[in-house]
C-alpha cells in the first residue's frame, strides 16, 4: 500500500448502536481529537454516526494509520467496557476499510460524502448541525482541535469572505449525487482518474477500478 488519502471507516459488530449517545460521541471525537495529537496523520474530515465512523486521513506511512486506528478502537472499547456496558466480546465488525482516494479530483467528493452521512440517516437537515462531524469547523472556518479548515489542501485559500463560504458549501455539500453514493458504497479499493489508477497499479499492485464506473456493490 502506497501513502496519500484514504477513506477509513469501520462499523459496529452486528450494528450495534455503541456510539448511540451524545457521551458516547463526544468521548469518541475525544479519543480521536487525542490520538491525532500523538501521530503523522491528517485528518481532514470525519463522521461519528451511531453505528460506524468515518474518516479521511491523509497518510505518510501506513504502519501510521494502523497503529493510530487500533488505538482509537481499543481505546473506545475500554471506555464503552468501563461505562457499565454488558459483554466480552469485540464492538467492532472486523478490520477497518482504508480506500486511496486522488486527492485532487475526489477528496472534496469523498467530503461531502461522509459529512452527509447524518443528513441522509434523517438525525439533521443539514450538515452543519451535527456536531460529532468536521461540517460544523468548515461551515465557520474555525478548528475544532480535529480538523483546521486552514490547513486543508483544496479548501485553505478557496475563499476571500465568510459568505463566499457559507454560499460554496450551501451548493455543494447538500446534495449528494448518485454516482457518488454508488462510487462511495463500492467495494473498490482506489478511486481516482485513470492515470492515477495506472500509477497505483504499477506501485502497489492493488485491484482498482476507475471512477464513474463501479462494478459490485456493497453497502456499507
């Protein structure tokens, strides 16, 4: 596996709702916002939904990404043991999915995929109001100790004014194309234009498959 972006998510073992409560949330977002600190990783957008979570992280090394999604995991595990609930067994359905994703044509899509996750579960009208999601830093610009809306690749200097903000995210993020929930949902492991398709071929080996065109689906 080479470095770059990756779309990282993992669900609940039997979708179990372990991330069901506000406490059980923001513990996560804690436990994630901590873990952050300790590694190489940038995190550019996520979603704690009550079931599942997603990230985009941007590696440089993916022993990095390995070790910083175990922790989380374990570490939210113990918490959720500690916090009364009944049972030995894992909370989590098996090993995270990681999915390369080409930064340039597809990290804003992949953005606006994950932060609707709650607007298309039908908890929020918008993206912006769930707060366990990096929609909220990016609709005000301000950090959220996770992600730093100035430091974001494709959005840093995108904007002169907090309306010409406001107005980008209100025509794109809230609504979701078609293509890209079949895109998104896929079981594809790399989604990218062609030539960085054939770059990823000839590095990794991975099995890919162009954008635009995904072959079996499997909702996640």
């Amino acid at each position: 596996q080479r470095d770059g972006i990756y779309h990282v998510y993992n669900r609940s073992l039997g979708k179990m709702p372990i991330l069901r409560d506000p406490e059980a949330k923001d513990r996560f977002v804690d436990i994630l916002r901590r873990k952050l600190e300790k590694s190489q990783l940038n995190v550019y957008h996520y979603c704690i939904m009550n079931t599942h979570f997603h990230l985009a992280v941007e590696v440089l090394d993916m022993k990095d990404l390995s070790t910083f999604i175990s922790g989380l995991s374990s570490s939210y595990c113990k918490y959720f043991r500690q916090s009364g609930n009944l049972g030995n067994g894992p909370l989590w359905q098996g090993r995270y999915r990681s999915i390369l994703v080409q930064k340039e044509k597809y990290l804003l899509n992949l953005a606006r995929y994950i932060e609707q996750n709650p607007v298309r579960a039908g908890a929020v009208a918008t993206p912006e109001e769930w707060r366990w999601s990096s929609a909220h830093a990016y609709f005000s610009g301000e950090s959220d100790g996770i992600v730093n809306p100035t430091e974001h690749p494709l959005l840093s200097e995108k904007f002169s004014s907090a309306a010409e903000r406001e107005m980008y995210f209100k025509n794109f993020w809230d609504i979701l194309p078609e293509e890209d929930m079949k895109l998104f949902h896929s079981s594809i492991n790399a989604i990218g234009d062609d030539d960085f398709l054939a770059k990823v071929r000839n590095t990794a080996g991975r099995t890919v498959l162009s954008a635009g065109r995904p072959r079996k689906i499997k909702y996640q």
